[in-house]
C-alpha cells in the first residue's frame, strides 16, 4: 500500500463529508474553506508522527459527523455556506468525542 498524502487523506475526508451532508449541495467557498483548514493540520499531523493507519477511521468518523453537523446548522437554506462550514468545523474540533488522532487532524 503506497503511503498516504495530504491529498489521498483529503479526498478520503471529502467523501466521508459528503457521506454526512447527504443531498444538501455546500458551495464552492465552504468546500474551499474546508479543503484549506484541513491541508493545513493534515500536513502538520503527518509531519509530527501521525499514523494514517492507525488514525484513519477515527478522522473519517469525524470528517461523517462534520457533514451531518453542517447539514443540521443549514437548516432550510438552500445550501451549507462558508459561515456554516466554518461552524461546524469549529464544534467538530470542539467536539470531547473527537479522538481522532488526539485532535492533530483538527485544528481549533
């Protein structure tokens, strides 16, 4: 098995989102805003011994409620937006359930 990259580990994190946020569309800003918070803390968990392996299922546990949690915080707006995927990421890294990692994946 090839070793994983901040880019393998996102698209993996994507789906896991999208598994959570189920039909409700995110814009393009909230993807975005995403993509940038977690390369960052990805690329610093892998960078400080982070073990893909080991933390995999946890992350993507994780990266399912952030989907469900943005989907809820929408409510009927047409769409999760950047304000509400920013909240979500922040109760999500709030959240004492996260483990993930011990929170190297998810930065505050």
């Amino acid at each position: 098995m090839a070793k994983p990259t901040v880019d393998s580990i996102l698209a993996e994190c994507a789906i896991a989102i999208g598994r959570g946020i189920g039909s409700k569309p995110a814009t393009a800003a909230a993807v975005e805003s995403w993509r940038v918070r977690y390369h960052e803390s990805i690329a610093s968990a892998l960078l400080n011994g982070a073990k893909w392996s080991r933390d995999r299922k946890g992350v993507l546990l994780m990266s399912v409620k952030l989907g469900r949690t943005a989907r809820e915080l929408a409510g009927a707006e047409p769409a999760i937006t950047v304000g509400v995927a920013n909240k979500a990421a922040k109760i999500i890294a709030n959240d004492p359930t996260c483990t993930a990692g011990s929170g190297r994946y998810c930065p505050a």
